[in-house]
C-alpha cells in the first residue's frame, strides 16, 4: 500500500484510526529506494508496540491444565494411541467386519479414528470441504482427506453413512481456546457452535456418539452412554492398553475392569492438548523482535489491525475473541455433495443454534471465531469449507460477505437474525490483499516436542488393538498387525 493512495472504509472510527496509522507510519521519515527514485515510508516500531497492546497481542500462553487432568507424559502418549487406533470407531472392530463377512484387519474401508478427519500431514485437518467420517476411510490403503470416498455403506445395515455436515476444524492449539474471551481457559469453546463448553475432555465424549463421523450403525439404538461403555469394553479387552492405562492413571486404574470412557477422553484430551505450535515469526514480532517479519509481512500485520479490520474479531494471544459471529458465508453445500441437506436439513447449516435451539434461537448462523494460528495449513476454510485459499477469505471479506453465493441479508433477515455490523465492505486492492496473505502465513509453526513423549505429530507406526493406523500402509499376511 502506498501512502498516498490508501482504501480507508466509511466509518468515522476507522478513519481516526487511519490517520493515527499514517501519522505513525512518516514518523522516522522517507526514504529514497531503488534507481526510479521511489519514495517508501519507514514504519516507526513504536506503532507495532501500541497495536500489540491495544489488541492484547503475545505469544502463546501457558498450556491451561484442569484439575484433573495435568500433564503426564504417560498419559500424553496414551492417548496418541488412542487418536490413531481406529479401535474407537464403531464399525472398525474385528468382530463387526467378521460379522459381515469381511476380513478383520485388512478391510478398512469402514474404519475411522480420531486422526482419520484430524490428520497431521493435512494440518490436523481432512482438508475437505465437508468431512468425511466413517464411510469411505480407506478405499486404497492410504485415502485419506480428499480422496476419500463418500457416502460409503455401513457394514451392519448397508446405508449410506459418513458425510459430516461441517469442515474439519483443526485441532492445533485447541487446548488454548477461550470461551467468550481472548483468554485460553482449561473450560473452553470446542467445536465451531461451541456446544462443548467444558473443553477437550467433553469434546472427546462426542465424536464417538456421532453416526456420521465415528459410530457408524454398529451400536443402534443404544444411548450415548451405554455407546461409550461398549467401546471401554472393547479397550479393556487389549492386554497392552491396560498396561498403558494403569501406568497413565496409576491412582484409578489397577485392573482392565477400572477403565471406563472417561479414562479415554481425559487421555485423548491430554494428547490434543499438547498439539501447540510455539515460536513462530509472529510470536517473535510481538514478542518485540521487530525483525522477524520481512518489510510485506510488517505491511500486512499494519493492513490486518487497521483497513481490515480483522483485529475487531481476532485478538489476544491465540488471535481470536472466541465470540460468535453471523457472518453469511456461503454454504453450498450441494457443490461439495449433491443434495446433501446440511446440518439444517435444508442445505444450510444454523451453527450456534444447534447447540442449544431453545436457548439460543437468536443465533442462527452464527458461528465461532477461528483462530488464525496456522492457519496457512489448515485449508479449506469456514464451518462449510467454502474459501478453498486465504484469498477466498480476504474476498469474503473485503465484499463485506455480499456476493454471489453469500447468504444474502435478506436470507438471514428470513430466519431472525442480521448480519454482525462488523462485517463491511473493505474496498481493499489486489495488493494489500496479498501482503496480508504473507501477514497470515508468519502465524505458521511447528508442533512442539516433548521430553519423553513419542513424536507428537505424526501417527505411530502401530496401535495395540492390532488395526492398522491412519496413513499406515496394509502390510501382506493376516492380522491382527504389529501385536
């Protein structure tokens, strides 16, 4: 963006703020650059300090433990295992596939973990626009993500079975969501219409109970808790898990009989948890290290908090006020599936209402606001997977979410609910859009290591039940595999 010719938005607020930018901006003067003698601004570091204030801007905070659930190494590894041990979908079991006369372990097509639509080579992620759970995991050994094939069969009733209704959301530092507040709580917002308010060990209660993404129809007709109580008993049966989990919970669990499913979920959770990725470029820079991002990417951080406006949304430490927004993102769903009714049964999708339709009838549509934190790797993007590219996001922006394919303020205004008054149209050119790409892209960083704790981001290259991992190849011979 050159001085002379910013794109400034209408409204008084966001003019003052402008002109304090530009003000900031000419404050250590011009310099000549280059033979043709143009002239560039010099940005006064001082500027960067008063919008990491202003915004709360660090870097990522301190992992927030529960009370019941710190961290333990033993238990950290467990659950890995778990993420990546299909024994947890409910059509994978051995028993289920002898049942419909399919071999135990090297049939996979109905098999789903928690890694299948939470892959890490896919950013955590299943990069599709809408998941796909248990139908259709492994076709070809190593389908995962986008090829994957969807609607599948189930291998109990024969139904068609596994379309998720919304995008995987990442989990990389999903143990630092806050819940209404910048804040990175223990009892935080998962999912995207924050249904789960109690964190990673509630979020972990909830996949396995869902048809679509790791159920399939192996347990009908059973309530969620007996659902649960059946897949403990499939964990307990494993000799080599009891071992893990007595190690991991030595006060609680002595014998195979003592796990229960809330062993597995604080497991899971203790896993998820540690999935953060410090020490990008972005946290040096607001850590004062004013170097650590290039002259474009400084230029974007500046479009990001000023003309863009997206610091009214993302903020604090993990880059988000954990709030809900209507926004008016496309759903289209039927692009990504044809005739797939959504999770509205009308090919839409009411977000924060469904967590709660009594309470919270007034917030159709409205959906939480994602972190931007890697967010280079964790395409597509939006609860529907609409934006394929991080430009499709800054065009959904910058249109003020009014354009073809948009969900129109009068579709909204049909169901009660208008759109956030923070979503204007930006009138940002081609060129900032792009430094504000570079801008998002410094978020971007690998998952920590830990001292003894097996490599967190990637999948092991075996699991106890005998099954074959995520991304694991189908080795020749019979299983059970690797026991």
């Amino acid at each position: 963006m050159r001085i002379c010719d910013p794109a400034v938005s209408g409204t008084v607020r966001l003019l003052m703020r402008v002109t304090e930018y530009r003000r900031h901006r000419v404050a250590l003067g011009l310099v000549i650059a280059g033979c043709a003698g143009s002239v560039q601004p010099v940005v006064d570091n001082a500027r960067f300090e008063e919008i990491i204030e202003e915004f709360g801007l660090a870097p990522l905070p301190a992992i927030p433990y529960p009370d019941d659930n710190g961290f333990e190494p033993a238990r950290v590894s467990l659950g890995r295992l778990l993420f990546f041990d299909p024994i947890l979908g409910g059509e994978s079991a051995p028993r289920v596939k002898v049942a419909a006369g399919r071999d135990p372990y090297t049939y996979r097509a109905n098999d789903v973990a928690c890694a299948t639509c939470h892959f890490p080579s896919l950013g955590f992620t299943d990069r599709r626009r809408i998941s796909a759970g248990v139908g259709g995991a492994q076709f070809g050994d190593l389908a995962l993500g986008p090829d994957r094939v969807v609607p599948a069969r189930s291998l109990v009733t024969g139904a068609e079975l596994g379309i998720v209704a919304r995008n995987a959301p990442t989990i990389l530092n999903a143990g630092l969501n806050g819940r209404d507040s910048p804040q990175s709580v223990a009892s935080s917002f998962q999912f995207y219409d924050g249904r789960v308010m109690g964190g990673l060990e509630q979020q972990a209660m909830l996949p396995v109970v869902s048809r679509d993404e790791m159920m399939g129809d192996a347990f009908l007709g059973s309530a969620a808790g007996t659902l649960r109580d059946s897949l403990a008993t499939r964990v307990r049966e494993i000799p080599e898990y009891v071992t893990h989990f007595q190690q991991a919970f030595a006060s609680e669990v002595s014998a195979a009989g003592d796990i229960t499913f809330d062993h597995i979920a604080h497991a899971l959770a203790a896993y998820q948890r540690e999935l953060i990725t410090p020490g990008s470029d972005y946290d040096r820079f607001v850590a004062g290290d004013f170097e650590a991002l290039t002259e474009d990417e400084r230029e974007g951080f500046l479009l990001f908090f000023e003309e863009g406006r997206c610091g009214v949304c993302h903020t604090g430490p993990m880059l988000s006020d954990y709030s809900f927004r209507v926004l008016g993102v496309a759903e289209a769903y039927d692009l990504a599936q044809p005739g797939f009714a959504g999770r509205n049964g009308m090919g839409g999708d009411f977000g924060r209402y469904h967590a709660d339709p009594v309470l919270l009838d007034n917030f159709k549509f409205a959906f939480r606001v994602q972190t931007i934190r890697n967010v280079e790797v964790t395409d597509p993007y939006f609860h529907s997977g609409s934006a394929v590219t991080l430009r499709d996001v800054l065009d959904f922006y910058n249109r003020g979410g009014r354009g073809d394919g948009d969900l129109s303020d009068e579709q909204l205004a049909a169901e009660g609910v208008v759109r956030d008054s923070d979503i204007v149209r930006l009138g940002l050119t081609s060129v900032q859009m792009d430094r504000l790409v570079d801008f998002l892209k410094t978020t971007t960083a690998p998952v920590q290591t830990l001292a003894g704790v097996p490599e967190l981001a990637s999948a092991p290259p075996r699991v106890p039940s005998g099954l074959l991992p995520s991304g694991v190849t189908t080795p020749p011979g019979p299983g059970p595999f690797f026991r």
